[in-house]
C-alpha cells in the first residue's frame, strides 16, 4: 500500500513521470529504506517512469529499487555522458545536456534563474557554452535539474508529474535539492519529501 499523501499527489494520468531523489547524505541505516520504497513504486505504479540524476546517495538507492523492478522505465539525466557511468544500472535510459538542442536551453535556463536568482551567472555561462572549470561544472548541474523537471519534447522527456525527495532534514532547501524543489513548486509538480512517505 503506498501512503495516501502520495496516491493524491500523482496525476491520473496514464504514465506519469516520478521525480526520485535528494540529498547525498543518506544516513547507511536508512539507505535500504529508499531502496525498498522506490521497489514498491515500480511495482504498484506499472506504467509510470522514474527519473533521477543519478547522484551518489538518495539517487542511487532510489535508482536501485526501480531497476529492481524494471530498469527500462529509469531515466538517468545527467550533466555530462559520462558522469556516474559505474552507478548507472544495466537496461536504464540515459540523456545528457549534450544531447539537448540550442532552441531548448534557453527557456530550461530561465526556468532555472527563476527558481533560484542567485544563481543567474551560472545559467548565463551554460548559455555561453564556457567550458573546463568548476563554476562550469556547478552550471551544469543546476541546468540539468531544470531538465529534470521541464522534460524535453526533443529528447522525449515528458515534464515531471510528481516529485518524491529525500531531503537532509537540518537544510531541506539548501543545494541542488532545495533547487529542484523550487522548480518544481514553480512549476506546479506536487513534491513530496519523507515526511510525506517514510512512515
């Protein structure tokens, strides 16, 4: 049985696209908590996809309890091709920014600078193409969060349907986690953390 809170956030919509993932600080005790709760997903939802960055911590495990169930329906969205190549599980669909046409960056990176203002440099510089340096790196990220969420009709990523996170609790809106949930609060995708469904 999944937790009410989340049976009331998916939309009633043949195959709805989950957000899974959050904080790289998974305590060790719990981390077989993600991955039992994301293998229930995969099996009481049959037609929804599960999407993730493919992170070490929350998305990992998430990562791991769908593609206990069926990796097919796991989409790894990723800054580079080959970021976190040895996490990604056998038989998961994998895009990166690379494969992203120009026509779709810019909205991605407006979408990004609303949810987190302070961070319009580093959408400025994905736009502009800068390469090779950490602030580069950290651009890259923020834009493939934007990603995550919004889909892409070029790559075939439909926009979110639902977010689930795993927030570290002492700063649930801090990072690229607090990042996504603003763009997902903006965008009107339901988000839940696990107050929600860890229960």
């Amino acid at each position: 049985m999944l937790p009410p809170a989340l049976l009331a956030a998916l939309p009633q919509i043949p195959s709805p696209v989950i957000l899974l993932e959050g904080t790289r600080r998974v305590p060790e005790a719990q981390r077989h908590l993600l991955v039992q709760f994301a293998r229930r997903l995969a099996e009481a939802l049959p037609h929804a996809v599960f999407r993730s960055g493919n992170a070490e911590g929350s998305d990992d495990a998430f990562a791991q309890g769908v593609a206990e169930v069926a990796a097919h329906r796991l989409q790894l969205v990723l800054p580079t091709p080959g970021m976190g190549r040895g996490r990604r599980p056998a038989g998961a669909v994998c895009h990166s920014l690379n494969d992203l046409p120009r026509l779709e960056k810019e909205p991605l990176t407006q979408a990004c600078t609303a949810a987190s203002p302070e961070n319009r440099r580093l959408s400025d510089l994905y736009l502009r193409g800068l390469s090779g340096t950490p602030v580069h790196s950290k651009a890259l990220y923020l834009v493939r969060d934007g990603l995550k969420v919004l889909g892409s009709p070029a790559l075939g990523l439909a926009p979110a349907s639902a977010a689930i996170f795993f927030v570290d609790e002492s700063k649930p809106t801090g990072g690229g986690t607090g990042h996504t949930i603003r763009l997902c609060q903006q965008l009107g995708v339901p988000v839940l953390t696990q107050c929600d469904w860890l229960a």
